[in-house]
C-alpha cells in the first residue's frame, strides 16, 4: 500500500511543485526545471524530486523533495546521503524538505547531531498546510492532494463532499473521475476517512462503472474477437476455448488498467494460468464492482 500512495503523491505533484514552493514555501521563482532523481550513491538511490530553480531574486539553487508516510528513523542519514550527492555534483546551494503524509503523529526532527557533524533539513507535516492550496488548484491532480492537508475546523464530512464536487464539476470524462476517486479513497486511510469517502461516494452517485466506458467496451470487443479469431484458426473445440480465454484475459488486464491504473497489471499476472471460462468471467465481474484494487485481492485471493 505505501506504494500505492507513493505513487498517487508523485503524480499528483508533478502538476502541483509550484504550489509547494510558491505557496507552502513562499519560494518564488522565475523558473524550475524539474532533473534527473536518480542518484548513484554506494546503491543507486531514487528521490521523489529534485528541482533546478531560479528564484525571483536570481539565485539559482537545487531543492529536493522527499515525501514520508510513515516516521523512518534512518531518514536523516538518508536525507544526508543525498545532501552531500547534490551538493558534488551540482556545486549549487542545496535546500531539502521533506513532507510528512503520514497518519501517526510525526516524531522524526530534520536534525543530525554528531561532534563532527550539525545537519538540518525542514520537515513539513502536510496536516499542518491550509488545504485551500491545494483544493482551489485548477489542476485536479494537486487537487486530490487537499485529503491530506488541515480542513482549518471545518467538519470531514462536509470537507471531503466539497473535494468530490469538484471533482464532479471539473471532469466529464468517465475514466478520469473514476481514477481521481479512487486517488482520494486510497489517500483517505492516511487520515482514517475511508469510511465517510465512501459514504460521500455512494451517496453523491458518482460511482464509476467500467461497464460504461466506451474504451472498455471497445477494448473488451477487440480482445474477444482476437481471442476468438484465435479460436477460429484452431478449428477445435479446445483451440476455441483458449481463444476465449485469451480474450477474456486481455478484458479482464484493460480493466484493471482503466479502473485503478497500469501499475496495478503486476497484481493480476497469475490470471493468465487461468483455464477456466467461468472463472475469467467471475474475477471480470469482481473487477466491475470493485472499489479498489484491494478489493479484487481481497475477494479473489490474488493472482501474482
């Protein structure tokens, strides 16, 4: 599951790194280009993100990112590690913040104390950020981020259906909505809210059926008929039914690529053994109804 937020907090911020700096960072600047993440250390090492900026003021320096979900004690040696990385290579002022999404209280300081050695970094707990920086975004990827951040009083409830309605009113295309809700009920465990998402969810009706989309439906048709073409060739009976099986298979992988993201494909690769038709259609009916990818482990048991 860390993951699965790691990855949702990663897209989402590639639209969303000048509201950071600008807005929670009051760090303006006249450019930034975000560069290569991978560093190699001892072993490579991949950071969330660096940045090449220019400031308002001209200077040009180098920012690193880190997002934490849970208190990893080694993170200052980490962080360092990667201080000293960016600072050979670039020869630039190094400036590193790490965001803490995490849902227990934070207990990691930024600091690393030692007689030969005072090394800070700043640490920023996202439930300590005015969510309206995130929620007025006219980006809906920055805009999923909102879930994490300080409702400033107001009650969840009302907070998460303001954060849906949005999303509703912003974006019309199916699969899309479908996605951005899944982002915010897979973000919601990290504040202890799935319970009221979904209620909200369910009850604003805005649950994404699969069985809708146009392109699942198109890809569902194209991967039969492959199957089925497949088939055909065979000319047996057996050769028919592995024709089917082939073009349920494939269904069953574009769905799981439509609802919850290709990066979840991995999880289901233990389909493909499947032989039996009724068994295809069942795990495609489960995926159908799923919330989440979690879902479909759970009640299937899991295909890896």
């Amino acid at each position: 599951m860390a993951n699965e937020f790691d990855k949702i907090i990663k897209e989402a911020l590639r639209e969303g790194l000048g509201v950071l700096l600008e807005q929670v960072l009051n760090i303006k600047c006249k450019s930034i280009k975000q560069i290569e993440a991978k560093l190699q250390i001892t072993d490579e090492r991949e950071a969330d993100f660096i940045l090449d900026v220019i400031k308002e003021d001209g200077q040009r320096v180098i920012i690193h990112f880190e997002f934490q979900a849970t208190n990893y004690f080694r993170m200052d040696h980490l962080m360092l590690r990667y201080a000293i990385y960016l600072d050979e290579i670039y020869n630039l002022p190094i400036q590193q913040y790490l965001f803490y999404v995490g849902r227990e209280p934070l207990k990691m300081t930024g600091h690393l104390k030692r007689p030969f050695l005072d090394y800070r970094y700043k640490i920023i707990d996202f439930k300590d950020i005015d969510c309206g920086k995130f929620i007025n975004s006219n980006h809906i990827e920055v805009l999923v981020l909102s879930i994490l951040c300080d409702y400033k009083g107001k009650d969840a409830s009302i907070f998460i259906r303001e954060i849906l309605c949005k999303i509703k009113d912003k974006v019309k295309e199916e699969t899309l909505m479908g996605r951005y809700i899944r982002q915010i009920e897979v973000l919601s465990s990290l504040r202890n809210l799935q319970e009221k998402v979904s209620k909200e969810v369910s009850g604003m009706a805005i649950v994404y059926d699969i069985e809708a989309d146009i392109r699942y439906r198109q890809g569902l048709e194209r991967g039969l008929e492959r199957g089925l073409e497949r088939g055909r060739e065979d000319g047996r009976t057996e050769g028919r039914l592995q024709g089917l099986k082939q073009g349920l298979t494939e269904a069953i992988e574009l769905a799981v690529e439509l609802k919850f993201g290709a990066h979840n494909l991995k999880l289901i690769e233990g389909v493909k053994l499947i032989n039996d038709i009724d068994k295809l259609e069942h795990i495609k009916e489960i995926i159908r109804r799923a919330g989440s990818i979690d879902d479909v482990i759970k009640e299937t048991g899991g295909y890896e």
